[in-house]
C-alpha cells in the first residue's frame, strides 16, 4: 500500500482547559494547538495533531518551533514523495535529521491514519493493536494544598478512573500524596509525576514516599539524565517511570542497561511517531517492562492516536487518557471521547482511520493561523 501525500495544511486554534493545568515547571491555561490536514494523492483527507507545548517547559519543541520545522524541513521530506508505508516515512524524517521529534511525529503519525484509511481498516488495527476497550487514568494537576487535592482524587475516583496520577514538585510532594493515600484505599492505584522538580540530593527525601506504595514515580530527576535516575532506582523501592527522557527506543535499551528505570510512558509525539513508539513497546515487551501511553493534553484528535497506539498488548496500566469533557467544555471531534463508570476507553473499532470525525466548521472558526503546504 503506497501513500503519496500532495497537502498539508497547518492550522492553530486556541482552546481553554476547563481548569488551569499545573506541572513543576509551569502552568497551562489555553492550549494553543497544531492541527495538520494531510491529502493523500487518493484523496483520503486526514487530521493529526502535533503535541508541543506553548513554551519549552516540558521539551524543547514548541508549537512555533514545530510549526517551522514541519513547514521547513519535515514537509519537504514527505510532500509529492511515494513511500511503501508509515515505516518508511519515519525513516525518510530520520535521516540526518536531528530532533523536532514532535514536528516529525506530528506527520508521521496522520501518515499512519492515512495508511488506514487507505486499507479501510481502523489505525489501531493497523498499528497492531489487540485491546478493545483501554483503562483510562486521569493526571491531576499540582494543587494549592492538600485537602483539595484529596477532593479532586476522590472525584476522580468515583468517576471510575482507573489510575489517580498526582503532580508534585518540592514543597507540594510527600504531604499531599499521604493525605491522598489516607484518603483513598490502600490499594488504589496512585503515581506521581515530578516532570524532572528533583536532584540526587533529594534521594533521602524521595525515598519517604515508598511507605505510600504508589505504583510508579515518573520523571523524579532531569530530562535527559540516566545515571542519576539509575542511582536513584537502587534507592528506591517505588518503581521509576521514565517520561521526558524517552525520546528514541535507544534510551530505552540504556534505560534498562542501567536500570534507570521499571516502568516507560510511551508519548508518541515525544519519540517521533508511531514506528518508534511501536519499536519501543516491543523492546519493553521482550524485556517485561510494563508501558502505558501518556498524554500531553491533546484535543479528541491527538487522543484518538494515543487510544489507537494504547491497544498493544504491553500497554498494561492505565494511560492518561481522560475523556474529552475533562480537558473541554466543547472538544473539537466527534464523538466526544467518553469513559464508561468502570474508567474504561472504548476504541473506535467500526470506522477506518482514527475512529472519530473532526467538526471541521468549528475548527476554521478557532483557527488563528492557517498555512497551506503542498499543492
Ligand atoms: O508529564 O505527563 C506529563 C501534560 C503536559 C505535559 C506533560 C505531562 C502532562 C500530563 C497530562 O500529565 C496528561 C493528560 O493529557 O491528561
Ligand atoms: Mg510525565
């Protein structure tokens, strides 16, 4: 099956979260986010979504540092090109061609949906994908004390999620996940993600929170750092879990090389795309180290991608993957992505491509920019 894209059209509309979004290293009110339209020569129309962030506090990709590395050198690589297959578009963008990881991922992945639009087939399936209903966990934002962060998790709870993931950073940490951990049962199903808030130095002090029996802490320690994440592993009980510093399926063999870590969220825009957050699952399959797929605060659309790639089989725990009505008043795709009272996902299995359709009016009335690439 070969694919041909002849158009990409860039597009960024402005969505308010319903509440503020706060992580150690910053807060997001409105997302301005990059939606890609891709024509294929067949005339098979695809929506993707590009995941980078309004300021580098997460990666170093942006939405205008992504707008102008598809614009300049991604498009220009796939446009008006024949390939076999999704596989070889990622080759093409990898090809001495360093980083922009989620400008890349951005069009290789609407590659993949194209691919499945093409063979008529769902993308999950296309990717290899066997779940057809995914656990959904929600990640809850740093919160001004613990008593309302105890409130949001018993919400949380009760609404069915399957994993209650806390956002801490020094001086909001070990209090509020044991308020949260008192408040809940002893075997809900709690993380922490410290988005990189912590050094060495803090090893004692991390270690107080392996008395709370949280599945996972994620990212505790730099962004790009494995030594130290792997001297910190041999001093906790708590499973490390790996975001920020998996960008390629490299880092995941060191990571296990050096024990940096137990456990990888696998967020296909921050690798590249679908052919390496693919080759990473099965590298961590071999080695049985469980994955989950992040979430970067995407509309229905990068969601439909996540809940696509989160069938394969060594997506073992919950992802975070909320439905739409917790990021929106109003979501851009429809259906809208729901979660049924057992925090379930269902996955858009009838329907060829990503499983939902994109209103397309509402987005021309949100778009602030528009480009067209190609013909
Ligand atoms: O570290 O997982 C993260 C959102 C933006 C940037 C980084 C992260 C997150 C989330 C949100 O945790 C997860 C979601 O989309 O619900
Ligand atoms: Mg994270």
């Amino acid at each position: 099956m070969s694919l041909r894209i002849e158009r990409i059209v860039l597009r960024e509309i402005r969505l308010p979260l319903r509440e503020p979004f706060r992580i150690s290293s910053g807060v997001t009110t409105e997302r301005r986010i990059c939606l890609l339209e891709l024509t294929d020569a067949s005339g098979a129309t695809v929506w993707s979504e590009c995941v980078a962030g309004e300021l580098p506090n997460y990666s170093a990709e942006t939405i205008d540092t992504a707008w102008h590395a598809i614009r300049e050198w991604v498009a220009p690589r796939v446009l008006n090109k024949t390939f076999d297959g999704p596989e070889a578009v990622a080759l093409a963008l990898a090809e001495d061609f360093r980083g922009h990881l989620m400008a890349k991922a951005a069009v290789e992945m609407g590659c993949w949906a194209v691919a499945a639009e093409l063979e008529g087939r769902a993308l999950a399936r296309l990717l290899g994908g066997i779940q057809e209903r995914i656990p959904a966990g929600i990640s809850i934002g740093i919160q001004a004390n613990p008593a309302t962060l105890v409130r949001r998790a018993r919400a949380a709870q009760a609404a069915g999620y399957r994993k209650i993931k806390m956002k801490i950073r020094p001086g909001a940490d070990v209090a509020f996940v044991r308020a949260v951990r008192a408040a809940l049962e002893p075997d809900a199903h709690l993380m922490a993600d410290a988005n990189s808030a912590y050094t060495l130095a803090d090893a004692e002090y991390l270690a107080q929170l392996d008395q709370f029996n949280l599945t996972m802490i994620e990212q505790p320690l730099g962004q790009d750092d494995l030594r130290q994440h792997a001297e910190l592993q041999g001093r906790l009980k708590t499973p490390i879990c790996l975001d920020e510093c998996i960008t390629s399926v490299d880092r995941v063999a060191d990571m296990i090389a050096l024990g940096s870590g137990r456990i990888v969220n696998i967020k296909p825009g921050r690798v590249g795309g679908f052919s390496a957050a693919k080759a990473i699952h099965d590298l961590c399959l071999r080695h049985a180290v469980p994955v989950w797929c992040g979430g970067m605060l995407e509309s229905g659309v990068g969601r439909a991608y996540n809940v696509a790639l989160a069938t394969l089989p060594n997506f073992t725990l919950p992802g975070d993957l909320s439905p739409s009505k917790r990021y929106w008043a109003r979501d851009i795709v429809e259906p809208e992505w729901t979660m049924d009272a057992e925090g379930m996902v269902e996955v858009p299995l009838e329907r060829a491509g990503i499983g939902v359709s994109v209103d397309v009016e509402r987005v021309a009335s949100l778009a602030v920019r528009t480009e067209t690439l190609g013909a």
